[in-house]
C-alpha cells in the first residue's frame, strides 16, 4: 500500500510540477507575444514616420516649384484635396491645404484702444457680438473676459505636448482656442457656446488681413450682411466665378467699407497643409512665404 501511495504521491507531484512549468511557460509566452506586438507596432510606427519624412521632402520640393507664383497651387488645393494611389493600391496619399487667413484674426480682439488698429479690433468685436446674439451665449461678457486673459498670457491652456507653442503669446491654435470654450462651458454651465463652429468665423494665425476669397460662406454672411444660402450658392461655383467684390456688391453689401482690413486680390503666402497616408497615419505643417514651419506627426487616426 505504501509503495503504491509512494507512486501516486510522485505522480501527483509530477502532475503539479508539469502544470506549473506549463503556466509558466505559458506566462512567459504571453509577456514575449506583447513584447513582440509592441516591438511591431514601434515598427510600423518608426517606418510610417520615416515614409511620412519622404512625403514631407517631395511635397515640399513640389511647392518650391510655385515660390514665384505660389497662388496658382495652393488655390486649387484650398478647394479640393489632392490623392495619389499606386496602381496596385499599396500607397496613397492625400493632401488638403487651407489659407491661414481665411478668419478674422482672433487676437485682434485684444486691439481696444489700440488706434492704429482700429479696424482689425472693430471687425474682431462685430463678429463676436453677432455669433453670442445669433446664439444666445448667456455671458458673453465673461467669454470675452477668457479670451483677452488667454490673449495676453503665456499661454496657460496650452497641453504639455503643445509645449511648443508657449513661444509666443496670444491665441495662435484652433487648439489652444478650443480649451478657452471648454472652460467657459465648464464655469458658466452654458452649452451653446460649443455650437458654434468658431473655425468657420475666426483664425488663429499671425495675419493682419483677412483673406476673404478663400473665407467660409458663414463668414462672408456675417462680413457682408448677405443671407448664407446666397453665399453658398456663390460658393459653389467652380468656373467663371465672380469676384468676391463683385458679388458683395451685386448683392447689397459693402465691400468698400471693409476693403482695408481685406487682402483683396493680394495672395496671402500663408497655409495650414495636412496629409493622409497608410493605414491612418497623418501629418501637419504651415508653409508661410516659401518656408515649412511645425510639422506635426501623428499616430493611427
């Protein structure tokens, strides 16, 4: 009996001793799986990082094509994005650019009392005291308030991976802008505010005109005094579109009023660029008088 007991005992203890290693084993397995998919993913990531540098480079060599008339490129691209595909389909590319200032200037704004800059502050001040009328923001004043603290600050709202952009002061991301609304929303529990598409109407770029051709129809509306859907209908047109100008002025406005805060038939160098490739990966950059500035990278979308 005792032999036999001997032999289990030794069994089971075999069977214990395996079964341990197995779930050790199996422990191990799993921590080398996760290394190895982490491992993978830094190397999808580091050669998506490396072709978006070779997309960068060629993108920016095609623009210095066009420094002698850079109007002639980035007003198709403010229009329509731009996709190139391989023919097999193995790698895409879309590019989509935007003018800088295509927005009043949020920062103008802070230009009360200013006299020499008047006209930007006014222009700044209309637009703000209209979008809290049409909306009903139920304190504009402490809005206001928020915005000219954030205007005159060292940049307080910006998030730490921002960090770059406590260079300089004033509101200079759609970003930074964006937290100046959540606190207000957070302080005054009033909702509305974050319905207003505030890119549609204001920028957030270093511009002193206001680059109306390329401007959102919401805008042009509030500027001009004309009804939306007429201007989206101007808007929509592609060939033989009439001059801004001209169709403010068919249209009851007055572009003559505000023709100095404008920059007219003056192009704008300045841009906000941004390309999609692989499977969700993007980046951003601003080209500002022939010259690349923030390139941004970032992971899967």
């Amino acid at each position: 009996m005792d032999k036999i007991k001997n032999v289990r005992e030794k069994k089971g203890f075999a069977l214990l001793l395996t079964l341990s290693v197995l779930s050790v084993i199996i422990g191990l397995t799993m921590v080398l799986l996760s290394y190895f998919n982490k491992v993978k993913s830094d190397a999808d990531l580091t050669k998506a990082l490396i072709q978006g540098d070779v997309y960068y480079a060629d993108i920016l060599t095609e623009f210095k094509k066009f420094k002698e008339n850079p109007k002639q490129i980035f007003t198709a691209l403010y229009q329509f994005p731009v996709s190139m595909r391989t023919p097999d389909g193995r790698f895409f590319v879309t590019i989509k650019c935007e003018a800088l200032g295509k927005g009043v200037n949020i920062n103008w704004l802070s230009y009360e009392g200013n006299l020499t800059q008047q006209p930007l502050y006014l222009i700044a001040q209309e637009i703000f005291d209209k979008l809290v009328q049409q909306y009903n923001i139920e304190d504009a004043d402490r809005l206001r308030e928020l915005i000219l603290e954030e205007i005159g600050s060292e940049s307080k709202f910006i998030l730490k991976s921002q960090s770059r952009l406590r260079q300089k002061k004033g509101i200079i991301s759609y970003q930074q802008f964006s937290t100046i609304i959540s606190n207000y929303q957070l302080e005054v529990d009033d909702s509305k505010v974050s319905h207003i598409g505030w890119e549609n109407y204001f920028s957030f770029a270093n511009v002193n005109k206001i680059d109306a051709e390329y401007s959102s129809p919401e805008l042009i509306s509030l500027l001009f005094d004309i009804d939306l859907s007429t201007v989206k209908e101007w808007s929509s047109i592609l060939i033989g579109k009439p001059s801004l100008m001209s169709f403010v002025n068919e249209n009851g406005g007055e572009y003559a009023s505000k023709k100095n805060i404008l920059a007219g038939e003056t192009f704008l160098d300045a841009s906000a660029c941004s390309v999609d490739y692989g499977s969700g990966y993007r980046f951003t950059f601003k080209y500002i008088e022939g010259e690349s500035k923030h390139f941004e990278f970032y992971g899967k979308q």
